[in-house]
C-alpha cells in the first residue's frame, strides 16, 4: 500500500446503545480506539467493487474506502471525514495479514 495515498483522516465511530431510562434504549455513535486514522477514498467504479466483494456485482457502494487495519471496524461502523458520513457496507482484510483494510462504504445524505 502505498501510503501517500491515504491523505484524508477520518473518524470511526461504532453504535453504542443507551438506556433512555424506560426500559429502552437508543442508538448513539462512539468513538473507536483509535478515533482519527488516515484513509485513502475513492469513487466506487465497477472494476474496484470486482475486486473488493470477491467478483460478485454489489451496486449499493458509492466510495472504496483504504485503510491500514483497525480492528474496530465492522459493517456496522460509520466514518466521518469533513461533515460527509460514509456507513461500511462491506469490508476486506487484504490477504487476512490484518494490515490493510479495503471498505465498500456508502455515503449517507442528510
């Protein structure tokens, strides 16, 4: 991996639930450890989701997103990178090293 190539931070957040104190709970963001990592992100082409989701066709990724490996991360993570949200649809551990994470992200309009 080239390491040039990951110029934007970004912070990853996981969901954390909260009692709302009847009963419930309510969905709130937290922050992994570490919060602020840097990324690489880039458009989602055809040719880049081939390769990320195993040669099958997933149309639902809008960036691919490159990072060093971050065990926090999940499909249910979410990353913020200059008031843009880009939820994780899916992700891969190149070569199962856990040293480079490639996520299929979406980017969440508000």
């Amino acid at each position: 991996m080239d390491l040039g190539s990951l110029r934007h931070w970004v912070r990853v957040e996981n969901p954390t639930e909260a009692a709302d104190g009847d009963g419930g709970f309510t969905v709130t963001w937290a922050a992994a450890d570490p919060a602020t990592v840097p990324v690489g992100i880039a458009p989602a082409t055809q040719a880049r989701l081939e390769r990320l989701v195993a040669n099958a066709v997933s149309s639902e990724a809008s960036h691919v997103v490159t990072m060093r490996y971050h065990s926090g991360v999940t499909t249910a993570t979410r990353l913020i990178f200059a008031g843009r949200t880009f939820s994780v649809v899916g992700l891969q551990n190149v070569q199962e090293r856990n040293e480079i994470l490639m996520l299929a992200c979406v980017e969440k309009v508000t």
